[in-house]
C-alpha cells in the first residue's frame, strides 16, 4: 500500500525538525530553544517571562525551566516589574550578551552550510511552503 504525499512530507519534516535541532546544538553549542531565548532579549531588551511566551510560542511553563537553567549559568537575570509586582522581567547579563556574541558567527555558518548551494528561489519557495502548512495547521488545530 501506498503513503498518501502529505504523510510522506509530514513525516520528512518530523526528521528534518530532529535533524535541525541536533545539528544546530552541535553547531552552536547551544538548544535551539535556549538560543532563542537569548536571541530575543538580545534584540529586544529586557521583556516579561509572559511577553518572552508570547512571542516565542512557548509553552509558559516550559520558558521558566529554560530560563532557571539559563539564569543558573549566570547569562540572564529575573526580577519583579517595578510597575506590575506580578510580572517576572529578564533581561540578559554581561556574561549573556558575551555569549549571543560569541555564538552569533557560529549561528551564522551553520545557516550557511544548512542551506549549502540551494538556489534563493528555492529558499523562498521553501519559506512559503513552510508558512502555508503552518497556516493550515494552526487552522486545524484552532
């Protein structure tokens, strides 16, 4: 019996996912959702623990261990909003913006050889397949 294309592609991009993530740790240094994390207080300041979820798509609870054990390794730093006692800031350390420093070359080159000679318009297409499967999944998902 045949596999319909679509599960074929889901399942191609299930290892293409696992592929991603192992290969971007060994690259790096770094998980990927750990990366993120620092990433985006890297370019976005200092952000709540609740704005971080947001914008990141993860899972509120999941942030938190990610940032203990980030906060653990001395790169970022929590405290109360000093306008919302509710709110949990974080905000990168010295020794966090020295790390997203030093791992944006390496971040960089594992992109490059990631993506090794494939055309633009392929990239591009890819992008926009990406983006209407995931379009479509968080349609059936809602």
């Amino acid at each position: 019996m045949h596999e319909l294309p679509q599960l074929q592609a889901v399942q191609q991009l299930g290892r293409t996912y696992r592929a991603l993530m192992s290969s971007f740790e060994s690259s790096t240094g770094h998980s990927m959702p750990r990366w993120r994390i620092l990433l985006a207080l890297h370019r976005q300041g200092e952000l709540t623990q609740k704005q971080l979820a947001q914008d990141l798509s993860l899972d509120p609870a999941a942030l938190t261990r990610h940032i203990k054990a980030i906060e653990g390794d001395g790169w970022v730093e929590r405290h109360s909003d000093v306008n919302d006692n509710r709110l949990t800031n974080v905000a990168l350390t010295d020794a966090g913006r020295k790390v997203v420093a030093d791992v944006m070359p390496r971040r960089l080159a594992f992109i490059e050889q990631a993506f090794g000679d494939m055309p633009l318009e392929k990239i591009q297409e890819l992008s926009t397949t990406l983006q209407a499967l995931e379009r479509g999944l968080r349609q059936s998902g809602a």
